[in-house]
C-alpha cells in the first residue's frame, strides 16, 4: 500500500534556495488556493526561473520598483503582477531577501476544484486547458495583484501555499529557454517541465512587439 502524499505545507527553507535548484523542484507539487467559493488545487507542471539583477529577463534586472518590491522580500512569498494590462502571473520568491529570484507558475493540472476554474475560465476546451498557461493559470484560480506579498509558509490558512507532497524524479523532467524571453536571457535554459505532460504550455520564442508607424 502506498504512503499518502505529505500535505503539509513547504516550509520557508525550501525557497531560500537558489532559484534555479527550486524551480525544477516544483514540479509535481501541489499549489493550494483558498477562495471564498472554496478550495482549488493545482499540480504544478511547468515553470520559468528568474534570477533578479543578474537576469535580464527578469522584472528585476533594473533594481527595485513599487511593482516588483514583493521580489526582493523574504522568500516563500507571492509576487504577482499584471501583463499587457489584461492578465495576472503568479511567481513564488526564492533565495535570501534582497536577491529578488522568483519561479514563475506557467501551467498545471486543477486536480480540486476544476468546476470553480471552469467559471472564469469559460473558453477552456478541455480541462486540461484549465491552466495551460500563466495567465491562464491565474484566471482560473482567480489571482489578482490582492495577493501580491501573501506569504505561503507561515500560516496553514493562507490564501496561497505549497504542499509538500513527492518530487518529481529528475529524469522526468525536461528543461529548455524560456517562453517568450529576449536579449541577452532569451536562451538560458531556465524553462522545466514534465515530460509529455499534456497540460505543459506550448513554447514560443521572443517575438519583439511592433511600434506603430
């Protein structure tokens, strides 16, 4: 018979990591979100790592601002931040305070609480479209720049937290560049996924935005 998962929460050691030894480590673990409607949770199945100033394509690069200063605080925390002016991203905070190192959450597979996701996210086909995506991943467990700064280790009733569950096995798990990053970081291989998971987002590579003439 096998052991059941451990649920207890990951504890603030597990972040104070650098983030390119916790982001692969994430994998397979469980994000817990805790709304008013009730529970979601999250198998995590795809992630980015960001370095802080040493990254150019991290938020972070150009030093500390109003949007980013959750980067730069104590690790196991949430920065989340708002894109294009139409979408959220969740990233959790990494490594000692004032590095500002985070792993952004770009897919996973609703395992809890699918019927509340499938009510913001109304266009998914599948549910394993669900959080095929950052922005997806956001929207259907409904996380708002509200939850930027809430820490996930201190308190079990927080609104975001991280089971501990089992780690992922490394010869399961696949790394290559990141999504959508250019310049000098747009070939570091700091994207890890699972192998063949069918939740895992599609790679796109930097595509530069076009000024109007």
């Amino acid at each position: 018979m096998s052991a059941r998962p451990d649920r207890t929460p990951l504890a603030r050691s597990f972040f104070d990591r650098p983030v390119l030894a916790v982001a692969p480590d994430l994998l397979g673990r469980t994000l817990v979100r805790r709304t008013a409607d009730g529970p979601l949770e999250l198998r995590i199945t795809e992630v980015e790592a960001y370095e802080g100033e040493a990254d150019p394509g991290s938020h972070a690069y150009r030093g500390r601002t109003a949007r980013n200063a959750s980067m730069f605080g104590p690790p196991g925390h949430a920065y989340v931040y708002f894109i294009y002016g139409m979408w959220f991203s969740l990233n959790l905070v990494c490594g000692p305070p004032g590095h500002a190192s985070g792993v952004l959450l770009r897919a996973g597979e609703v395992t809890v609480g699918a019927d509340l996701a499938a009510k913001r996210r109304v266009s998914a086909r599948h549910p394993r479209e669900l959080a095929k995506g950052p922005a997806r991943l956001a929207t259907a467990l409904d996380i708002d720049r509200s939850l930027d700064g809430t820490d996930l280790c201190a308190d079990p009733d927080s609104p975001l937290s991280v089971l501990h569950g089992t780690a992922t096995p490394p010869g399961l798990v696949s790394s290559g560049p990141r999504t959508g990053v250019g310049g000098a970081g747009a070939h570091h291989p700091y994207r890890f996924w699972l192998t063949g998971d069918p939740t895992v987002s599609p790679y796109r590579a930097h595509s530069p935005r076009k000024r109007p003439t």
